[in-house]
C-alpha cells in the first residue's frame, strides 16, 4: 500500500525537526571513492590509488581562506544523485571547511572528461545544527549561466515567506541572479537580509549596471532610486554611493571583463530611514549632473538647492544638519577648479583639478585644523614638491619633505623629529630608486652613509673571492661574464 500525502508530510517534519535538533562534530575531511571517471581499464587501479589521497589544490569558488580539498566526505555522498548531469559529464564532489568559523560545505558540480564545468552546480552546508542548501546554479563550457540563488542555509527557520520570482523562498533566500553565455550578471539581481526582506534590486544587461537600480532600508522602506544606463563619466561616482555587484557564482578564471561601463541617469533620490526625501540628484543622458540638485534635513525643511546645466555649475553636498561636506566645480561633467571638503565645519582638503584630473596643489588637514600632508598634481600625477606631517601622542611631530618627479621619489628625501634630533636622509634617482642615504639617531651619532654604488662594488668583492675560491656567484652580486652562477645554493653555470 503507498503511503499516503498526510504521512510522507509527517515524516519530512519529523526528519527536519531532528536536524534542528542534531548538533554533529564537524569531522576533518577524510578521502574516499570520488566516484566513477571515464578513464580506460587499464589504468583503473593507478586512477584509484590517486583518488585515495586528499590532496589539496588551489582555493575554488571565490572562497580565498578556505581549505578546499578534491575530495567525497561522508555526509556528502548524498549530493551524487541530486545533480542531473548531461551526457559526457560526470558528477564530481568537493568539500570545502572555513578554518575561521569551522563548518564544512558540501560541492558537487558536472564536469566534463577535462574537468570543465558544465552543468548543475550546488553547496550545502554541513557539520552544525544549520544544514540547508547555500548556493545553487549552472554553468555552461567553463562559465556561469542562468538563474544563481543564494539562501542563509538555515532550516531551523520560521515558516516560508512569499515566493520570489525563479522559486526563490523569501524567508531563506539571500540572493538571486542571472549569468549571459559570457558568464557576465544579466537581468534583475535581488537581496534579501537574513530576515528575508528584500534589500537591493537591481539590473544589468552583459556585466553593467543598465536599468533600475533600488536600495532599501532594513524596514523596507525605500533608501535609494534611480536608473543607470551605458556609457562612462568617471564623476559620478562622487555623488552617488553605490557597492560593487558582489557576485553569487564563483568567479572562473578567463571570463571577460565588462567591455562598457555605466552612468546614472534622469533622477535619482534618496531618503531617510524615516521616509522623508533626504537628496534628489538630476542627471542628463550622459550621466553628466543636469538639473536640480536638492538637499532636505530630517524634519523636511529643505536645506539648499544648486542649478547644473550640461554638467557645467557649483555643487554643494550637505549632511542631514545643513552642514556642508564638499564643494565640487564641474564644467561639462568634469571637475573643474577648487574642490574642498569639510568635516564638522573645519576644511578637511582642498584639491586642485583641471579636465577631471588631480592638478595643482592638494592640501589636507586633521580634526584639529592641523597641515598633514601639502603636495602637487600636474595632469593627475603627483610632480613638485610634497610635504607630510604626523602628529604622535607624546606631542612630537614627524615630518617628511621631498619631491616628486611624475609619480617617482626624487632627489633628496628628508624624514625628522625635531623633538629628539632624529634625521634620515635618503637619496633617490628619477626612477624613484634610493642610492644613497645618511641618518643621525636621537643622540646625535650618525650612523654609517650607505649608496647603492657602494653596495654594488662589496657584491663584487664579495663575489670575486667566492670564485677565486672554487665558489659560485649570486646574479644579485655582479658577477663577471661567464662566472659560475650559484643556483639554489648550488654552483652552476
């Protein structure tokens, strides 16, 4: 007789109430059988002593401080027979363990006869009361494609919340995403918080932002608006603050980086966690500030509003208090002329630009008022003279002076604490590298000059007596032409 749908129910509550209730042992990972692989007869028994050994290979996944091993752990085998791979591949299992929070994950992906994946693609986390699915998609000859979802890999949770777009369960779901051929985000991408409401919507078309973009606030409410289109105006980034796309696929090594970038577009708002409008913004179709600029307190009373035109005016950036944090001249979509920013009233820097770039002289001080750091730009390239200040604790002061020659240490460096009478003198080429150098400690003695030309000819020295010596020669000493160079302490030629 077949079980009933009332009794095939109760058995899934009670098998999921006993994993909420299991607290197992994350055990080390441990190799086994990885599984049928297409290799000839002949070579089975070599094949399989290979797969008995855990070996460890390069961090998979994205997960840079994992430890991820080309292995089948136990608890794993299950993953086997819930992926459906096409012909040609085969199912293949990782295990992958956090040293930081411990819990180990279950991999399991199609893969070709080359190890290229192509197929399904899931993990599952194991090893603590928290067991559920953490990530599921598909990838296509090497790259991601299709619909990627994320989930919080808790099944301990609540009942289900609403069902997302794509199958994606509110209540558990973290992220949703689709990949083109090309293994670049394309479509609607969603976050969801660990309370399963939803955090960020946003579109892309082949890896850039084109389309909606939507933030919100913890409780739902809306915190930023607006849409980006393709095209590149580097300045934009100065006015509106937006993360980096975090993928949910692994990256895979190859895939093509973005060929277009994108600019805000039309207006954009943003409001307070209380709902109230905090900021509108006006962009043209070429992501250039274009319009009305408009800033309100928290109460609703609007703060100040600036006209741009073509990208060409004054803006003005307010906090919520009516307190101004930076000043930026634009002129056709570029920063043009002063930009200055405060902080709590007092001016923080004064940068020079000129067609979008760092020119002139930049200047930057503390919370007290005080010069840290006074150097020059030319065409966005540090080039003159520069100076650096740091103020210690104990009220003594470091202070650096030098110059630049595009982008390069040059010429005399000097390095001070007037205090203690330390000094520290170093000289550098054009090409930014240090020949020479003198110091004088905290009780006045000075310390041995040194130069690279001086260095170079000990090396020499050193390495004419290792020759005369029946010895060999380190390339970094000099040597002659035809001396037996030293290879892994070893002499050689």
């Amino acid at each position: 007789m077949r079980p009933s749908v009332l009794t095939l129910s109760l058995v899934g509550i009670w098998l999921a109430l006993s994993a909420c209730a299991a607290s197992p042992t994350a055990p080390r990972a441990t190799a086994v059988d990885p599984g049928p692989r297409l290799v000839p007869r002949a070579d089975a028994t070599k094949a399989a002593r290979a797969a008995s050994a855990v070996k460890a290979v390069k961090p998979a996944d994205g997960h840079a401080d994992t430890h991820w091993f080309d292995a089948e752990d136990p608890r794993c085998r299950s993953m086997r027979h819930a992926l459906r791979c096409v012909a040609g591949t085969v199912v293949r299992i990782g295990v992958m363990e956090n040293p930081m929070t411990g819990p180990t994950a279950c991999l399991a992906w199609c893969a070709t006869g080359a190890g290229q994946r192509h197929g399904e693609y899931r993990q599952t986390l194991i090893g603590t009361t928290r067991a559920g699915e953490l990530l599921r998609g598909r990838y296509r000859r090497g790259r991601p494609a299709g619909t990627w979802t994320t989930w919080t890999g808790d099944t301990c949770r609540a009942a289900p919340g609403p069902r997302r777009p794509g199958g994606c369960d509110s209540s558990r779901c973290l992220s949703e995403e689709s990949y083109d051929t090309q293994g670049l985000l394309d479509g609607t991408r969603q976050v969801w918080s660990p309370a399963g409401r939803l955090v960020l919507r946003e579109d892309f078309q082949h890896g850039v932002r084109a389309g909606c973009y939507e933030s919100f606030h913890p409780d739902g409410k809306p915190r930023l608006q607006g849409r980006f289109a393709p095209g590149s105006a580097p300045e934009w980034g100065t006015l509106i603050k937006v993360p980096l796309a975090e993928r949910a696929a692994p990256p895979v090594e190859g895939s093509p980086p973005p060929a277009r970038q994108s600019v805000p577009v039309g207006v954009w708002r943003e409001w307070y966690a209380s709902g109230r409008l905090a900021i509108e913004r006006s962009f043209d179709a070429a992501g250039r500030p274009d319009g009305a600029f408009c800033f309100y307190r928290p109460d609703g009373t609007r703060i100040a509003c600036h006209d741009l035109r073509g990208g060409t005016g004054t803006l003005i950036e307010y906090d919520e208090a009516g307190g101004r944090m930076e000043r930026l001249p634009f002129v056709r979509g570029e920063l043009e002329g002063i930009r200055v920013e405060w902080i709590e009233g007092r001016v923080a820097r004064r940068q020079g630009y000129r067609r979008g770039q760092p020119h002139g002289v930049n200047a930057e001080r503390d919370e007290q008022g005080r010069l840290t750091v006074r150097e020059s730009y030319r065409d966005g390239v540090l080039h003159g003279a520069c100076l650096e200040q740091s103020f210690n604790s104990d009220g003594s002061r470091e202070i650096t002076t030098g110059r630049y020659c595009w982008g390069n240490k040059c010429g005399r460096w000097t390095r001070t604490i007037p205090s203690s009478g330390f000094v520290e003198v170093e000289v550098f080429d054009a090409r930014g590298t240090a020949i020479a150098g003198w110091s004088r400690d905290r009780e006045g003695v000075l310390q041995e000059p040194w130069s690279a030309a001086a260095e170079r000819r000990k090396d020499h020295q050193k390495c004419l007596r290792a020759l005369a010596e029946g010895g060999c020669c380190d390339p970094e000493q000099h040597p002659p032409r035809g001396a037996r160079m030293c290879i892994n302490g070893d002499p050689g030629r």
